[in-house]
C-alpha cells in the first residue's frame, strides 16, 4: 500500500525539521568554539602585550640607572 499525500508531504516536513535542527546544533556548536578560541587568542594577546609593556619598564629603569642597555636580539642568528 502506498502513503498517502498527506503522510508524504508530513513525512518531508518532519525531515526538514530534524535537518534543521541538527543544522542548528552544529552550528551552535562551532560558533560556540569559534568563541572560545577567540577568547583565547585575546587572552594570548594581552599576556603578550604585558610582558612588552614589562620589558620597556625593565630597559627604562636600566637606562636611568646608567646601566649598559641589554640591546636588541642578534638578528644574524
């Protein structure tokens, strides 16, 4: 016996709900770590800019105290 229109057309549009709520789910679900990788970087970002920002205080200070500057890294090696 074949469905009838009806089952078929309610048929279709319970897959289509399901697809799209798994759609949802794994969109969720990378938008989720998108951000939290994001927040990581930023995190990453701001340790960076910390420890730049001790560095200069650091070469400051020995600069003031008449202390030979460590200087910049060998850029032939």
């Amino acid at each position: 016996m074949l469905p009838s229109g009806y089952d078929v057309v309610w048929s279709l549009s319970l897959l289509v709900v399901v697809a799209l709520l798994a759609l949802g789910a794994v969109a969720l679900v990378v938008l989720i770590r998108v951000a939290l990788a994001g927040r990581r970087t930023l995190a990453a970002t701001a340790a960076l800019g910390e420890a730049r920002l001790e560095l200069a205080r650091e070469r400051a200070a020995r600069l003031r105290a008449g202390w030979p500057d460590a200087g910049e890294a060998d850029p032939d090696s």
